[in-house]
C-alpha cells in the first residue's frame, strides 16, 4: 500500500468515479475473488429533483441487504463524514441469502464497504480509524494469510441531507422548467425533494427569453420563483450624422444614437431628422431574434438611411 494518507473524504458531492479512485487497492473489489458480494441500500434513496443519486433524509437508510453467491463471512465497515469508522461484524452468511444489516444514524457523506471473505476476518482493529488507509491496512493485514482471491469488497456510498421545497410559477403556463440544467416539469409546479442549498432554476418557452435564478434551499422550508416570461426580441441600431428622433411602428423610441430591443419580423422605422430642412426617412426593417440589425443614415449628398 502506498504510504500516502487517504482522508475520509468530507465534501457533500462527489462523483463516484472519483471516489473509487481514492480508496486504497485493499478496500476496492478484488480482482480475481473467488467471491462475489452484491449490497443495497434500503429503502431506496429520495428520488431528488436535482437528480443527484444516493441521497436520504435523516436519519439515513435502515439497512444494507447483503447477499454472497457462496458461503462466506461478512463484516461492514461504515465511514460516515465525521470521522471514526464503525466495524460491524455480521458473521457467517449463507450462499444466495440476503441478509439485513442496520445502519447507524450517520450525517453527510458516508461509505461502507461491505468486506466478504471465505475465512473469518477480525477487523475490530479499525475501530475509530480517521483515515481509509488505515482502515485498508488492517484488511490487508488480516487477509494476508488468506489464500489468494479469498475476499472482495464492496463500497456502497451514500449522503444524508436536507430538503426544502419550491414553487415554481410563470407568467406563461406551460414553460418548461429546469433545475440545475435539468427539466423537472412544467409551470405550475411544486417540487418537495428539493437538497438543501443553492440551485439555479430555469424557465422557459419557445418564442420567449429564458429567465434564470440562482436560489438558496432551506431545510423543510418553501422557495417561490415567479418567472415574468418576456418574448424574444432583437436588437435594433440607428446611427446618423445629424440629430434625428426615431419612431418604430409609430411609437416614438429616442433619439440618434440609438439600441433598442424591438421584436422579431417586419418593423416600420421612420427617422426623423431634428433639422426640419431634411427630409424624414421611411423603411421596413426585418428584426432576427438575438441578431443585431443596424440602420445608418448621412446627410450628403441628401439625408438617406440604409440598412447595414
């Protein structure tokens, strides 16, 4: 084993992958075991809105059922976020049996790896370990005088957290609404299995802007999110050499130089020169959604005004 030391690993989220990567060769599967161990947590994790996997409410799942495809000893080794692995002896276990073993209450992040062997092990020795190496080197040194491929270990992850709820509303009933990037639904909607703490909710619907808000979840408390959905619109310029005010569709819209969002299709632009000596220019401009679309307009020879 390598001497550096692995610290029981105490960030809420981490990706699997990740973790199976930090945890020393004694404590992973063992290739080439001459046994199998199959755990599952129960009951099933909540079912978060996030779609984050593994997670349960206080105080954590009941049990792990644990099941050997051959006769075999069985001891669990729980390392829970605070530190201080726990050792649970389960014994003796029969060939295709599921067997059930409560789990303490536990707080965060916490893992178990479930040690199967075709002889006893004595594992008490990693009682209260602070570190997966040291929780490794006493399986290692337990397992050496075992035959080869005569244990395995399984490494079941899990986190115990809060969650809040949030009510989700939009001036457009129906848009599509999207927690962290994933669509959970529609608006109305009321999510209860919300993790605790901060998420970006998104709303949408085709022809509008989409609005985002990153939001703070609070434990068994209620966040409402009000999305004023805006259609989409297109930016319009008019530059001129000479002062001019600037009506679209009639509506007067400011003055030269001028941005300003217009929405999308056939807009009637009429620029008025300050100067009462020049003529007014008249012209229908096609706006693209989330496009620029530039008018310029110069006073020599004439005051005209093109589309750029």
């Amino acid at each position: 084993m390598t001497p550096r030391a692995v610290r029981l690993l105490s960030l809420g989220t981490l990706l699997t992958g990740l973790l199976v990567a930090c945890v020393p060769a004694p404590l992973r599967a063992q290739a080439g075991a001459q046994v199998q161990v199959q755990a599952t947590l129960t009951p099933a994790p909540v079912a978060a809105a996030t779609g984050e996997s593994g997670l349960y409410r206080a105080p954590g799942p009941a049990a792990l059922q644990i099941r050997s495809d051959r006769p075999a000893f069985v001891t669990a080794v729980v390392v829970p976020q605070s530190g201080g692995a726990q050792i649970i002896p389960v014994g003796a276990v029969s060939a295709d049996t599921p067997v059930s073993l409560a789990l303490p209450a536990t707080a965060g992040f916490t893992q178990v790896f479930t040690v199967t062997s075709l002889a006893p092990l004595e594992l008490g020795a990693a009682a209260g370990a602070r570190t997966l190496d040291d929780v490794a080197r006493v399986v290692q040194q337990n397992a050496a005088g075992l035959p080869a491929g005569s244990y395995t270990v399984s490494t079941t992850v899990y986190r115990v957290v809060n969650f809040g709820t949030l009510e989700v509303t939009a001036s457009r009933p129906g848009a599509d609404v999207r927690i962290n990037g994933r669509r959970v639904g529609t608006a109305p909607l009321t999510l209860r299995d919300v993790p605790e703490g901060q998420v970006t909710v998104s709303v949408s619907r085709s022809g509008f802007d989409t609005v985002s808000q990153a939001v703070n979840v609070q434990p068994d408390a209620t966040v409402r999110v009000t999305a004023e959905l805006r259609p989409e619109t297109g930016i319009l310029r008019v530059d001129s050499d000479r002062p001019a005010r600037v009506l679209i569709n009639g509506q007067g819209a400011g003055t030269t130089p001028l941005r300003v969002r217009v929405l999308p299709g056939v807009n009637n632009i009429n620029v008025v020169p300050l100067d009462p000596a020049l003529r007014t220019e008249t012209l229908l401009v096609r706006v693209k959604v989330r496009e620029d679309t530039t008018i310029v307009c110069r006073s020599v020879p004439e005051f005209t005004c093109s589309v750029r």
